[in-house]
C-alpha cells in the first residue's frame, strides 16, 4: 500500500523558465526513457514476483522512489511553463523568438493541461503500457531494468547538456545519480544470483532437449560482400561456460514456403483458387 | 543493400494444424518479444551507430537474420491456420470443441488475413515501432538487445511448452538456440568493450562534475514498515569500481510544491485565479 | 514524496481460481475505466494544480490510494492464474472445458508475463496515456474525474456480477464502495465551489465577449422526420441560472466551402490544378 | 439514417491565414476534447441507448451536429494553411519567421494531407477510438458527455486567445456557445432523472448487497505529514443522501502479498523454482 | 452540414443472437476494413478537395451513407448480444459451449458497453485514425478508396460465410452491393479523368526533370537465386505508355555507408568518441 | 532466407545538413506513406500468397528492395543532423534561426535516438503495424500496394520541393522513379489477371447469391439540396461489365433501432431498466 508525502523528494528550482525546455522535459516523464515506464515496469515487475521474496522487496521499492521522480520533475514542467506565451497576437508575430517559442513548444501544453506536465514524451506522443516489461523470469527483468535506467542516464544527459538553467542543471544532476545505482542495483541481483555465468542462458531453466545446441554458439554472418565481424562473439569461451564461440557463413535449412491454392471459401480472387 | 534467397533459413513442418497455436505464435511475430522488433532494432541501431564499424556489421548481419526469422514464422502460422474453420454453420454450433477454437482463435486470421500471418501480437494488437531502442550509446543498445533476446528466448521455451507438434517443437528449438547466441554476441561486446565495469555507468562519458555522486551509490529504502531488502545492491563495491554501496531511509529533499495562482487567460474556473 | 507499506490495502482472496477471470480483470487495471487511469490522473492533476492548495492536497492524496488498488487487483490477477493450463498437449485438447479455457483466456498471461498481471485491459490492450484528461481547469477536472469513478463502479458492479468466488467478491464490494465515495468527493468540490450553478458554463471565466450566447441554451434539432425530444433542455432556465433553454431546427448559417485549385507545387494530379 | 446539405453549419473567414494556427485548430478536432470525439461519442451511446426513447434521439441529434463542427473545422484548417510556405530555398531559409512558421507547424499538413485537415490532435497524433466511452449506464454516459464538451470548451477559450483573426474569433465564439448548450443538456438529462441525489452513486442500481458501505463515505488520507483537505467531502450529508461524510487515516487491510515459488514450466530463472 | 433521419439505411433482424457473431461484426464497425474508417476517410478527403467541384460533391455524399452503415452494424451488435451470458455461476462453467462463448466473445462488450457496440474491431482494438488517408491527390485518394472498399468487400463476403442467420446474411448482401458500387465508384473517377495511362504515374503532374527516369519502368530483382517472376512488369509497354518495362538485377549503387565517430556531447560510450 | 551487402542501394550525399530537413525525412521512413510500411505490406502480402508462385516472388524481390530504401533513407536522416544544435546555451538562444532549429526538428533526433532516424514519421509518432495490409485477396492487395506507393510518390515530390540541397534532390529523383515503377508493377499484376473489368468487384470469386445486386450499381445521392453529381460513376456501363450505373436518392429502407429496456444485471441507471 502506497502514502504520501507533501514535500518533494528532490529540490526543483528553475531560474528563467523555458518552454521549449519544458517540452524536452516532458521525454523524461513519459518517454520510453522516462519515470513512468521505470515506476510502472517495477510495480508490475514486484506484483508478478515469484521466488526470493528480497527481490520484489527491492522492486517495489524502487518503484516507489520512481512515482517520486515523475513528481519532481512533473514540477519542473510546470515551472519552465510559467510566463510561455499563449497569444500570436500581432506584437508577438513580429518578434521571432516569440514566434519561433510559440511554433516549437508543444502546443498542449497551453491548450491540453493549461501550462504543466502531461504524460507524453517530447513530441506529445502519449506514454503506454505496452513498453512495462515483466516477464516473470528475474534474469530477463533485470537486463530490461539496467536497459531502462541506462536509457534514462543517457537523457539525463542530453538534458543536462542542453540547458544552462542552474537549478535545472541540479535536479538533473540527481537524475543521473540516481540512474547510476538504479543500473547497478538491477545488475548487482544477476551478480548476487551467481553472475552472467549462472544466469546465462536466460532462462537458465530451459531443458537442454528444448534446445538445438549446435546453433547456440556460432555466430552467423548473412553479409554477401563482408567477412564476419570477429570479436569476443566469434572466438573464445561462451559467457555462460558451456561451449566455444564460432561463426559460420547463414545459409538455407529450410525449404521454399509454399501455401497452394486459396480456400474457396475464403474471399480470395477466383484466380488464385 | 538487401538480398533474398528463395528457402527458409529453417525447416517448417506442422503435423497437427492448430488455430490456437496460431495464434500463440503470432506473439513470437508481432509482440515486443518477438522478431520484427529485433530486426528493427538491430537495423535502427546499425544505421546510426558511431565509433568502431565492426559493431555496425555485428548488427546489420543480425537484423538480417532476424527478418528471416520473420519469413519462417510467418509460415509456421500459416501452416497452421489450414483447416481452420470459418463458419459458425449449426452443425459446428454443435460441437463444443469446433466452438471453443473460433472462439479462442484470432478472428482476424480468418477475417483481415485470409488465415495467414500478421504483424501483431497473440491479442491481435499491432506492433508499434516505438519498441525499436537504439539510443546512440553502445552500451545502452546492447543491453537492450540482451533484453530483447532473453525475453524472445523466455517466450521461445513457453510456445515449446504449449505445443505437442513434432514439427513445431524442431522449429522452436532452432529459435531457443539462436536466442542463445544472440544473448551473448550482444554481452560479449560489452565485454570486449572492458566489461561492465569499464561500460558502467552507462553512459561513461558523463563528466563527473554532472553527477551528485553521493546519491549514485546507496540504496533507498521507501518502506514504512520493512528494513531495506540486503545483497549485493547494499553493500560491497560498486560493479563500476569507484564506490561503496550504502543504503539509507528515503527522506524528502526538495519544496512543497505549489504553483500559486493560474493565469487570467488560461481558462481556468475564477476560483482558481 | 511516495512511500509504501508492504501490506495491501485490502485482502485478496481467491478460493477458485479461474484464467477467464484474470482477463476480465484486467480491465479494472489497464482499462479506460480502470485504476491506472484514475491512479495518474488525480497524480497529473495534482501537479497542476493552481489555486486553493487543498484540492492539490485532496487530488493527491487519492491519486495515493488508487495506486495500492493497482496492487491489491493485481495480486488478484495473480492468484486467479495460479492452475491456468499452459499447455496443448494431446488429452488436454480432448476436453472442451480446458480448451475454452485455453481460447478464451489472455494467451499473454502465459506468454509474457509468466501467470501475473499487466497494464492492459480485458482485450489485452496496453493502457495509453492518453486517458489522463488534467486541463488545469478544476470544474472539467472534476467532471472528468467524477465521470471515470462512475465508469468504474460500473465495471466494478459487473465483475461482481460475473464472479462467485466469495474472495472475488468481498474485494469488489470494497472497490464498489470507494468508488461511491470518490464520484461524491469530486462533486462535492464543485459543490464546495458553489455547485452547478456558479461553476456552469465551463470555464466560468470566458468573458461575455468571447462567446456568441444567442447560441448557448437552444437545442439544435438536426432530425428531418422527428422533433425535439423535449426535456429540462428544451424549457425552463437554464442550469446556469443566466438564461432560459429553447429549441430550434438546426439550419447551415455558412457558405458551401470550396478551396478553388490546388497548388502547382503540391503534388496534386494535374487536373485539380 | 445521414444527410448532407451542402453548407456549412456556420460561416468560416480567415482573414490572416496560418499555417501555426492551423495547426493549433487540429487539437478542436482530433483531440481528446475534440469534434470526432463527441461527435462518435454520441452516435455510439446513442445506438446502445436503452430505457426511454427520448435519450437515444437527443443524442443522435447531437452527434449529427458534432458532425457539422468537424466539417467547418476542417474548412477553417484549410483556409489557414492557404499560401503555407512548402520549401527551404535559401532565401526562405535566411528569414527567421519563415524558419520558425516551417519549424513549427504541423509538417503533415504539407507532407502528408497537401494542406488540408487531418484527424489528428496538434501535436499530429491521430485520434483513437478508445476515447469513445458509451458504458450503456445513462448516469455514466452523461457524466462523460458533460466532461467532454467541458474539455471543448476549455480548448475554445484557449485558440480564441490565441488568435486575432476576426474571422477565427467569430467561429470560436459559436463553438463556445454551443459547448455551453451541450454542457447543460447532458447535466439537464440527469437533472430530469431526479437530479444528483438520486443518480448518485452511479450505477444507482447496485444492490446493497454488492457494497461494503462503511468504506462508501469515508474520505481515505494516505499523507503521511498533512491532516486530511477538509471540505465538504469530509463531514455533513453525502451527496446522494444517504449517509454522512467523514474521515479517516488510510491504513492496510490486507495481507502481505506473496506468491510463492514459480512454476517448473513456466521459464523463470531456476533461483525462482 | 449533417441531418439524421430516424430510420435505418437498411433492415437488421437477428434471429439467433450470437455474441461471438457480435464479436466478428466489430471488424466491420472498427476495423481498418471497416465503416468508420471509409466514413472518416471520404469525409476529410471532401474537406480537403480542391479541383472540380463535383468529385468533392461525390466524396461527402458517400462518406453520409457509410455514417449510416456504421448505425445498422452498430444495432446489429447489439441485437447480437441479446442474451449473452454475463456471469460465470458454476451451472454455467459446466457447460462448455457456455464457457466457449463467454471466453470467446469479446468481454469488453459486457464489462465496457454494456451489451452494444463499440468503435473497435474483431480484437478489440480501437479504431485509430492514422488510417485516414487524404492526400490531396485525386488520384492517390481514389486508389486509397477504391483499395479500402476492396477490402470491406472481403470482409463482408468473409462474415457472411461465417452466420448462418438470415438477418444477418440479408444485411451483409446489402453491403456486399454497396461496396460493389463504392470500388466502381471511385475507379470511375480515374477513368473520368483519362484513365490509368494519364494519371500514373501519381502524382501526374511531377516535373521529368525530378525523376531519374532510367530507373522508372525497370523491375529490380533481389533474388539471390530465382531469376526475375516474369510477366506484364518486365515487358511490353508501360502502364502510363511512356516506356517500355524492362528487368534488371538489383545492384548496390551507393556508398558504404559511415557516420564517424560520436559526438563528445551526445552521450555516447567514450569509445565510440 | 535474406543477406545483406555492405554498400547502400543509392549514393546519399548532404551537402548542407539541416535538421529541419531531417524531421521531414522521417515521414519517407516512418510514415504511413514511407518505406517500412511498404517493405512489411509486402512481405507479409509474400508470406500469406496462396495461388500463383510467381506474384509471391515479385512481392517478396520488391520487399527486399524497400528494406534497401529504408537503410539509404536511415543514412540521409544522420547525415541531414551533423551539426544540429544541441543545446540551448545563452548565444544560441540570442540566434532567432538556430532558437528556430531547436524548436523545429525533432527534439528525440537529439534526446533518444543520439543524432540518427527513428522509426517515426515527421511528427515524432511511431509507425505502427495496423497499417499492413495483406488480405489474402490478390486484387484487395495489389490496389493497396498501388495505394501505397502513388502515396509514396506525392510524398516524395513534396520532399523533393522542399530541399535545395542536390544531393537530397538525387536521392529523392531515385525514389520518385522507384515509386513509378512499384506503382505500375502492382497495377500490371491486375492487368496480367485479366485487367479490371475481369477483377471487379474485389473479391471476384463472391457467389452472385450474395449479393443484392440491386443495390450495386446505383450511386445512392445523400444530399438534401444538390443533385448527385453527375459522371463516370451515374450512367453508362459498369467497370465490371455486367451492368448500368444508375443513380437514386438514398431513402432509409430499415427499422427505427429500438433496443429496449436495460437488463437488470448490466448496472444501468434503475430509471432504464
């Protein structure tokens, strides 16, 4: 169960508010790098957790600092939008930087939410839930959470690099803190389980019959023209210490698809009956 | 430049013609588990990936891959979709079985496809591109297509569970070993890379002065009622080497929020103004 | 700030569970109508909300509440797919009852998410953001948000229809009840603000000039062959208390559009030009 | 059954045409407070209506008038793209206002529709049907209808501040009024029915079997560090008549919520078996 | 401007109601083969039309009829749903045809509408308008409309193999017809304006000098190991009788494509720097 | 099977990269006239093919190709962003043109994807897979791929028009003469099949018992005060040969829809049941 507290877990100050930056914001709130995915992917993550019960401990409290971070910087938008300005009135026309604010802001932030947050990412594209990843199987979960978090760090970032608000800059800075330990904690779980080693092949409780092995370590290069890429991927021991690394040129097992005449029942032209 | 060879790169065989596997299938297609989103994902990163070109070939020759994987599922669902039946004609009303499977089958694989494969999931939901993570940053895209293909591989070993088709468990074993592969080529080149350690925090060429470092390595507990969950995230060195972690109680930083009164022109009722 | 207890807010009970039932409720979690939705809502309301701290206060701390219904319902998704059948196999496809089951169930329940809830509906359609309505106006906030307590206990009171699970049904009577008490608190805050008279129109602060009123209280009649269904908006004053309600025929007042030749340079087919 | 007449409902004149305008016109209507939202809204509440007839005709009148809304809203987006610069030459490109105009409109209406209107909000997200809510509870649906026309005319308000063109304003201020009239009519419809009281709490038809009522109208304070926003929701009679309001501090009912260990078939990691 | 009338376009009689019929028939409302799209479509490209007068007469006149298609569909959902089971009591789970159609139908029509219609299709999926295509181009548009009916014809050929109700198989030869009319219709409208040799290629009014014309009439071949399909493409004269077909090899004619090292400021692992 | 070569299909050359630009070519890529959607429609159109091999290998040879288009596309997108402003430092905001650039291009070019193409269209939202169509009807299918590319080629004139830059202009003239050629090769499979008359109405194969042939040959005026327009379409025979169009004005031929009370277990309102 969930509570609240009425202060912010982190101080937003915002010295000369800019709407444009209030719009790059905004992929941090509801972007695919941004809070929500990583507060909904951990709840759902913790409410489907089975096994060590330590492991959706850490979920669901992750999750919960994650509901705080859309908060703050939802306080951030909203900060950046004061003073945009909601006219074209002919003055402003004349001006270019009010022109050029006007026509790059998004737009719903005046007409939609009335000068805050909203929970669309940078190009006003709605968040959805289709990017909460939780699959039941922690190794799986985990990479997909240290992905999440270095996604974000990389935002955070681009963001810090783009704005010279001091009070911006701050806030960012804890971002990518924050982001920081998020990435190892999800990768110190794989660790604590027994390293890549142990956990590779994801899921590592596949029956070896389900597998065709002989296709589990070769690498497959599919250029016409280029030798194979060689790297640790092509030589050289597995990660999960069970075989060797090799490559092989691709080429057809299979036979050519052929599906035969349409159905005529099936609304097909007469012609391919 | 892409080319096409007219064989599957895997054999095909469906013994038991089955709607409802048909269906299960099209998730291995068209989920964010399956293969139009690897392909896409490996094809968007090689199109904007800087620094060493290795990486680019390592993952254009995988998306190539990838989209032949596409071709022989799509056939797999096809294949399966013969004799699946069309009509709710009394007889069939009768027969519970008959009953279950137009009711359990996708509908559109008779109505919009002409029972053949389409590019959406086992709800019959549409992938969408906003899937496709390619963020510039090597590590980042390379923990996302480990990701990617643990959560295909996860998904590979249910469908094997879900079927008794000889010929659909052949094909899937071919999948759960390709999973394989394509979950370490992408570790590996974190590793030819340095490692988590060097690769960690992603991304590694934030300079110091943009990190509240002293946020970056200690855990947050936001229980009320449970001490933080301990492991490897607690305490010990920090998997990039530079630290310690630490946890601590969440406490809040920052303001109250409040953003005072709207404004006269933004439409809001009088009592807030 | 968020915090969490490691209680749920109300017990989960299942005595049989049934897949058919996880996917149902489903749409308690990731419907339009269900706690996603009002959970994010109140949250982005909150964040912009400006005037009386109160009703910021009184948005958030709901905005709390409906996030541990997220948890609790998703547990009982959970639970409600413990048993579920996960395979095909040849004398399970013989009985009817397991076969609807498999149909009929949300084949992602297995297959992506490993027996646990997810953020989508009762069709297995992801939640969007896009559901959040926050104008920033407290009396069409408060409409909206009244209007998706009403469509959730109407799903809610279906559910309950639909279940005898004695668990199933205790916890709908809870959500059934909160839901009373949240469509009466967002009325009474229009009530509080001095009820539907004060607050109507929408916003209440459109200058007189802004709006040709000689339009505002007559019903359009756009039926050729029936009149006006005549009502409270067809006579007697309006609910505004400012003017009385007719009735007319709607009738064009505009001119028949016409956009003369499409530009050379537009693409157009040379006969439009 | 539809008809056309081929004039518009209300005359449209844009004086200044703009391409930034035309673009802000879109949210009117393919926005979530828009004319295809209301205007399919109604039509499908109206072919679900059940219960007395005169329901079902005052809303296929209304949406049939949405009908007309979208079609002089599209002929305003028209007129406003006119004379829409479509080219970067370079002497375009060394005028800021030109840049900032070809930046900041929509840049579908030149590649996509060859200016023209689009169903798509101003953001250039197209609108999608799960905005349609039509529950089949008439209380519901008019709570909804009564949001959506409140949301359209926050919107109207806000593009009649933001532009100074007569002809712009003048259709603006008829959208206006009429969102005022349909407002009201949704309002007037639960008015007729016996008013709030008697509609509360929606669905009005739950047996009092179905709900645990001493959670019905108790305000639920989950703040950890506030007292409880006091108003009219927290003491005196419910809105429905029923009972008195009160408070409470929000507090776990339930169990801790714990899963047990995964299934052998179900592809989790091995630690969790 | 629009008009409703009180009658349906045509009659609808369901004699066994069938909520998995119910179900299927979505797909003719919100699909993309559907009614809604064809209504919206024909609506924005009218609102769109410049050129002759009369094609946007034709376009307008149609969209009005396919509003009232969606109406009868929409009735003849509901009529479908009549008698739909609505709870999982145990006498019913016993029964497996009852179970079939309660896993079968589409549960959102209970739990959301209601027992009636709704704007999504056969899966569930809402309609969204991103398949509104209005290009401005008469001769892409009528392509668009002509491909759209073709599709709505195979649908409807589809459902009506599927029921054997006679209600329902009367009303669907009725659309079966219109859609007949509706491809000639808009293929009419080509041959009007000269025919397919004088509008391909679209857009027709191309200036010769923007097109690498060497490239125009020759079909590339990407097989790696079949020799070019032969037939009306690769010889014989053009369709737009400007050329002759020719075949070719497909053959890289670009670079190998590079872009260098990343930027120091766009967050990239330091060795891609 | 598919490969891959390491040289681009078409030399990309950018002489004066522009951001702006960059935007806009995403909507040739990401688009629902752009390359994904065609390389994906007719590869699932090949994999669904029932009927002559020879239309499989031509859908399958072209799908290659359009993959080939994306990676030249994908290369214009990251060469058209070097140099693109990254941040909003206190100079640059001071530049009306580069303020101008910030707002104008695609704000995740910078934040998500690290200065490369995205699988977006111009305005930033993500292709998504609904837009495949592939109906197993080989008429249905060829006039959706001429659909697509006549949409193809009006889209990349504009582009054309927009550019100064020759290396883009090149780029787009191979596009242009591509699209003439995909646009004819669909039409001529019609013609090899026999020609229009031969394949109309799609589908062709539908028994004349299905059809109330009365209704398919009138064009059904729904105007209220303009007479049909007159053309092609109202006189003279059909384009399938087997008739005379004709005109009417559309008359309702049905019921008024009536549905009756509400159940009582469906949470209506107790004033509809």
């Amino acid at each position: 169960m969930f509570y609240h507290s009425s202060k912010l877990q982190y101080e937003v100050r915002v010295e000369k508010p800019n709407p444009l930056f209030a719009k790059m914001l905004q992929q941090a709130i509801g972007g695919v790098e941004g809070e929500i995915r990583v507060a909904m992917q951990y709840f759902f993550q913790a409410m489907g957790a089975r096994g060590p019960v330590k492991y959706r401990d850490l979920l669901i409290a992750t999750a919960t600092e994650e509901l705080s971070h859309i908060e703050f910087l939802g306080h951030a938008v909203a900060l950046n939008l004061e003073k945009a300005p909601t006219s074209m009135q002919e003055e402003a026309a004349k001006d270019p930087v009010v022109n050029a604010i006007l026509g790059g802001m998004n737009p719903r932030h005046i007409l939609s939410s009335g000068l805050s947050a909203m929970p669309v990412n940078s190009n006003g594209v709605p968040f959805d839930m289709s990017h909460i990843y939780a699959t039941g199987n922690i190794g799986a979960d985990m990479l997909a959470n240290a992905t999440a978090e270095a996604g974000g760090r990389v935002l955070a970032e681009r963001l810090y690099n783009m704005t010279d608000d001091p009070g911006m800059k701050d806030m960012l800075s804890f971002l990518i803190a924050r982001d920081t330990m998020h990435q190892q904690q999800w990768l110190a779980v794989i660790e604590e389980l027994g390293g890549l080693e142990a956990a590779l092949p994801i899921p590592n409780s596949v029956p070896e019959s389900h597998e065709a092995t002989k296709h589990s370590y070769v690498f497959l290069n599919t250029s016409l023209d280029k030798p194979a890429p060689e790297g640790r991927w092509t030589s050289g021991p597995s990660l999960d210490g069970k075989a060797k690394f090799s490559q092989a040129k691709a080429e057809p097992m299979g036979q050519e698809p052929a599906l035969g005449k349409a159905r005529p029942d099936s609304a097909a032209q007469k012609e391919q009956m």
